[in-house]
C-alpha cells in the first residue's frame, strides 16, 4: 500500500534548541495530520481494546502540552484534575478539540522560546527534581512520537491512509 501522507522529517541543523524544537513540531503536525479528512464519528471509533480513539489521543496531548511546557516550564497552575484521559465528551466537537490542541501548541511554542536555552531550567519541579528545557522537549517529543505512531495504526484502520 502506498504511503499517502509521508513527509520528510526536518532538515534543521542550526543549534540544539532549533533541532529539538523542529522536531516536536513535526510530530505534532504529524498528529493533527492524521484527523484530517475524517468525520467525528470516526474519530471517535476506538480500535483497539484499550478504547484510544485519534480524538481521545489529541485531547491527551492537549493536557500533556499544558501539563509540561504551560505549567512546570513556565510556571503556570496546573488546575486540571485527571491522569491525561483519552475520553473526549460527546458535546465537545472535533474542532474544539483540534482547536485545543492548536491553542495549546501555541502556548508551549511561547514557553519554549521565553526559555531561549535548553539548559534553561524548569520553573516548577518535578517529582522534586528541577529539570532543563532540554529535558521537558525530549519528553515532549518521545510522547508526541509514540502517540503519533499510534495515530499511524488508528488511521490505517479506519481508511488505509498511511505514512508519517
């Protein structure tokens, strides 16, 4: 089958923040990407037994972005209660989600480049640790990543797209 959403990873070499930075937009791209094109109810349809749907995958990044770049790197409250569900209300649209997400993004972007230095530490610690920015983008991506390559699978099933 061929892959009819591949698209080459980023060619940014131009420091550390700007590698690390490219990097995780691309996934998140990547993520949005796989919603595109399909309706609410199958981006809702869960697949697998653990009921992730695509939605319930963004909803989850929506709060991981806030939980990580909004509140422990730029020192903001964290008010949301919860283990970063996948459950997307059914009065909650697709779009508000996406918008969320987007919203979200955005806000990380802001934080990341307030930063300016990946050894720029976090405002808030973590389980009593301060970590660096460069810690928070590693975490951010390789989370982004794998639920983006769950994505892959979810979108597969639902209508044979493919491709990262």
């Amino acid at each position: 089958m061929p892959e009819t959403q591949r698209e080459p990873v980023p060619r940014v070499d131009t420091g550390e923040l700007d590698v690390a930075h490219a990097f995780l937009k691309f996934q998140r791209h990547c993520v949005i990407k796989k919603t595109e094109g399909l309706t609410e109810e199958q981006l809702r349809t869960p697949l697998v037994a653990s009921g992730t749907s695509l939605l319930g995958l963004v909803q989850h990044l929506v709060e991981a972005e806030r939980y990580w770049f909004d509140h422990h790197l730029a020192g903001n409250d964290w008010s949301e209660e919860g283990e970063f569900g996948m459950d997307v209300p059914a009065h909650v649209s697709r779009d508000e989600v996406i918008k969320a997400y987007r919203a979200a993004i955005a806000d990380s972007d802001a934080a990341i480049e307030a930063a300016g230095d990946p050894e720029a530490p976090m405002a808030i610690p973590v389980d009593g640790n301060t970590k660096s920015l460069r810690w928070v983008l590693a975490h951010m991506t390789t989370e982004t990543a794998r639920h983006a390559g769950h994505a892959d699978i979810l979108r597969e099933q639902l209508d044979g797209v493919t491709g990262r």
